[in-house]
C-alpha cells in the first residue's frame, strides 16, 4: 500500500480478512488500497476524456472493467468488513457499454481509414485494428469481410520459377525437378511462397533461378596397375647342422621348419568419371519497385565415378581391402541429360537452403 501497489495490497489483504474478519490492521490497508485505486482509475478516465482524442475509449473500457472487478472481489468479504470500509457498490456497466462501443466505433473507422492508404504496412495495421473490433465484438457491421480484405491486401506474394539463359537445352522434367522446393514453411501471416505461379495473383516478389551455364565432361576411363604379394607356407624342410646332417630335438626327433614361397596378384582397376556441372544465379525481384534485390551465384556439381578391378595371379595375395573390390565390372556411364538431372538435384537442395537464409528479404 505504502508503495502505491494497491490491487496487490487488495488482494492479501482480502485473503487474510477472508479468514480473520476482524483484523482491524487489514481493514486499514483494505479502505485506504481500495479508495487509492479506484480513485487512481478515475483521475485517468477524466483525463482520457479531457484530451478530447478519438482512440481513448479502449483505455477508458480497461478503467471502468479493472473498477468493476475490484468490485466484484472485494464484495465478497463479510458485511462487517464491508460496513468498515464504508463499502457502495457502483453499477459500472453503462459506462463499459459507452466505452466498448466508442472503442470499437474508433477501431473500425481507423483501420478503414488505414486500409484505404493501399501501402502494405497500413493494411497490416488495418488487419490489426479490425482484429481489436473483433475483442468487443464478434458480429459488427461487416467486419469480417474487412479484415479478409486486410488480410488479401497486406500478404506478400512470392513465385518462384526458374529460367534457362544457358543456351543448352535442359531435359524436358529439369524445370519441374527445380521446382518440387517445399517452401510452405517460410509462410507465415504476411508472406506466402508459390512455387507454381497462381492464376490472377498478383505477385509481389519473384525469386528467379537463372540457370548460367551447363557444362558435362567427357566420358572417362584411367586405367592402373599394381601388383601385391605376399609369402605363404609351402611345406617343411629339415634343419641340418653344419655337417649337412638332420638336426634332432632332446627326444631324437627330427627337427622341421615351415618352408615359404611369395605370390603375386596384378591388380588392374579402371576408373570411370563423369561430371556435370550447372551455374546459376538466384535473383530477388521487387516487383512492386522493379527492383533487383539481391543476387546469389550458386553452382552444383553431380559426379560420377565408379571402380572396375580385375586380377591376374593368385588372389591370396592381396590385401582385405582389395579382395572387397574383386567382382567389380566396368558399369554404363549416365547419358548427360541424366547427369544434368543428378547436378539438378543439389542444385534444388542448395537453392531451398538459400531462400530460407535470405527469407528477410521478403516482407
């Protein structure tokens, strides 16, 4: 109370008399709080309808409601608290009816008034004012239709498309390949991507692959060769001693070693590469302004690459990570319009990465 906190002294001083109806020291703090804060109301309410401005009323609803709730509250003390307090009830309701009606009469107008600028940002404060309306009431005047038009007028547009200024022609799919980004997560309130351009929609923003360059490299086949080796047991042999006699062991047995030789295995892989590389540029259009936004250069490369091994000589020899290659044959290489499609595929993971990186441009 002391500190001008008056609902919050209201409140624990309500709960503590709810228990104690007798606490002289609360009812104190209870009378003094609750003629503090409504008078406080009041001084406002006054004020706001001393400055003669249109767009007071919804602060002069909160005024009138926060008196009325306290109200309601406070009533439910005992009657001896209440006569302590020289506690009258106030019907505050015609004055939160004005107040309503005069706040929703002022938001309305003002968010015609807003829509009618035609900017983007006045229609998006238009949809807001209409919103507020809708806080009073659900059903006033046409007030749905208008913030649907709030809602159409404020939106940015934004098509995505591709186009080939390469002069290489393109697969007849790698258009809509590009195409198939998933953007529908960057749409929000005021902002929606179209990745397929709408039929009478005006758009506001265009983002545009501009596809550069395309450029697939020759087919190309590197042959090596290797060989491995490796020393294997090949029997035994007798130990002899310096007279060329078989050595014996404590038991008169003859003593052997193992005997070795070295294999060999040539080892011939040919190596298959193909590359398809596709540049572009990712342009940010204002349409609105004719503006060129921002440009991002971008280039994808799909590669192609596959091992054949073949062997001559004894496989034993080889080494574990080269008996896994044993078995693979030389394979077709792709076509280059199906290279240009494998480039296309990262060349779309890559875009959608950069849209989402750059989605503040879009407002």
């Amino acid at each position: 109370m002391q500190i001008g906190q008056y609902d919050f002294a209201i409140q624990k001083a309500v709960q503590r008399l709810a228990k104690k109806p007798t606490k002289e020291k609360f009812i104190v703090i209870l009378d003094k709080s609750y003629k503090n804060a409504n008078q406080q109301n009041l001084d406002r309410i006054n004020f706001l309808k001393a400055t003669g401005e249109p767009d007071i009323w919804d602060e002069v609803f909160d005024n009138y409601g926060t008196m009325k709730r306290r109200q309601e509250f406070v009533k439910t003390l005992p009657n001896n608290v209440l006569t302590a307090i020289s506690f009258k009830s106030t019907n505050y309701d015609q004055e939160i009816i004005e107040a309503k009606k005069k706040a929703a009469e002022y938001f309305y107008a003002h968010g015609n008034k807003l829509l009618e600028k035609g900017d983007k940002a006045s229609v998006r404060l238009a949809y807001e004012e209409y919103l507020k309306v809708k806080v009073y009431y659900q059903e006033y005047k046409d007030i749905d239709a208008q913030i649907l038009k709030a809602k159409t007028l404020g939106i940015s547009q934004v098509l995505f498309k591709m186009q080939n200024t390469s002069g290489i022609p393109l697969p007849a799919n790698f258009e809509e390949e590009l195409t198939k980004i998933s953007l529908t997560d960057l749409n929000g309130l005021w902002v929606n991507y179209d990745t397929k351009e709408v039929q009478n929609r005006s758009y506001d923003y265009l983002i545009k692959v501009d596809i550069k360059g395309i450029l697939v490299s020759p087919e190309s086949v590197k042959e090596t060769e290797h060989t491995e080796s490796k020393d294997v047991q090949d029997g035994w042999q007798y130990m002899l001693d310096k007279n060329g006699n078989v050595m014996k062991d404590s038991l008169g047995n003859d003593i052997k070693s193992p005997k070795y030789k070295t294999i060999t295995c040539l080892v011939i892989e040919s190596y298959q590469k193909k590359t398809a590389i596709i540049t572009a540029n990712i342009d940010y259009l204002n349409n609105i302004t004719k503006q060129l936004v921002k440009t991002n250069p971008i280039s994808s490369q799909a590669l192609f690459d596959h091992i054949a091994v073949r062997t001559v000589g004894n496989i034993e020899a080889l080494k574990p990570e080269t008996k896994q290659k044993i078995g693979s044959t030389p394979v077709p290489f792709p076509t280059d319009p199906a290279m240009i499609l494998m480039a296309d595929d990262i060349l779309k993971n890559m875009t959608r990465d950069i849209i989402r990186a750059n989605k503040y441009l879009i407002y």
